[in-house]
C-alpha cells in the first residue's frame, strides 16, 4: 500500500521511525516532509499536501505527525475528501477505518513512544472499513455536504463583466 507522510518539527523524529518501519513491512511510503529538521515549522505545510496526495492516490492511505496530532489533524481534514482520524490508541486507530473510513490518521510524537506509534500505524494501515450500511452511509453524508458546500461557493464568486 502506497502511505502518504507528513509531520512538523515536533513529529520529524516520529515521522522518520514510520517511514523506517513502515517501509521495512513492504509498503511504498511518501514523504511529504519536512526533509530537515525547523524548530520553527509550521505543520500546515506538510500536512495539507500530504492530504491532498491521499485524496489524489485511491487506495493509498496518509499520517500526519506532530507534537499532539491535533493541529496536524485538523489541518488534513481541511482537504475536501480527507476523514483524518486522531489515533492515539487501538481503538481509535481500527475504529477510525471500520466505522469512518479514516484515510488519514493524526498522531502525537508526545504521546507515545516510538514503537508504541509504529504498533498504532500499522493497525490503522492494516483495518478496513467495514462497509455497512449505516456507516456507508454517514460517509455519503458528509461527501454530499463537501460537494454542496464547493457548488455553493463556486456560485457566490462574482462575475466579471464587460
């Protein structure tokens, strides 16, 4: 499976222990920076793009990484088609893809430990969604509200005339 990944300062190490990890498990990882270490960072950089690769890639899934998980969360799920899910336990992580369709998940460098994070990854790149109905459909619902919210703003820019 292609994974998309992409952290701020707090979650650089992390992020480089995933890739690490997650390559050694046979998937093809992207990196979507930060490529060195910037105290000063700001996660939207990273996280938003690597979102938007997730969106672009069917069937790959993506990771955000910071200090909580949280604004790196957020950030991705600013991306029309993105359902981040915050992941800081096993339940969050298999419930995130079986009920949401997670195909990003948030996590703190804080947190966890290394290997705790690793375990946490993989569980949520191992899940499916289960596809029941009742799940399914929730997930139209916020799509249609995604598309009807682009329609409705694409109709309020204003016109040039001549």
């Amino acid at each position: 499976m292609r994974v998309h990944i992409g952290s701020d300062h707090a979650g650089f190490e992390l992020k480089g222990r995933l890739v690490e990890a997650l390559r050694g498990d046979g998937h093809e990882v992207v990196d979507h920076g930060p490529v060195d270490y910037d105290p000063e960072d700001d996660y939207p950089i990273y996280c938003i793009p690597t979102a938007e690769a997730v969106v672009k890639d069917p069937g790959s899934l993506g990771i955000v990484v910071g200090g909580s998980g949280n604004g790196e969360q957020i950030a991705a799920n600013k991306v029309d088609g993105v359902r981040s899910a915050l992941v800081y336990d096993h339940d969050t992580a298999s419930l995130g893809r079986q009920h949401n369709d997670a195909n990003v998940m948030g996590i703190g460098a804080r947190m966890h430990s290394e290997d705790e994070a690793v375990e946490l990854a993989r569980t949520f790149l191992s899940t499916p969604f289960s596809g029941e109905e009742r799940h399914a459909r929730r997930i139209e619902l916020l799509a249609r509200y995604e598309a009807n919210r682009a329609a409705a703003s694409a109709a309020a820019q204003p016109t040039t005339g001549s």
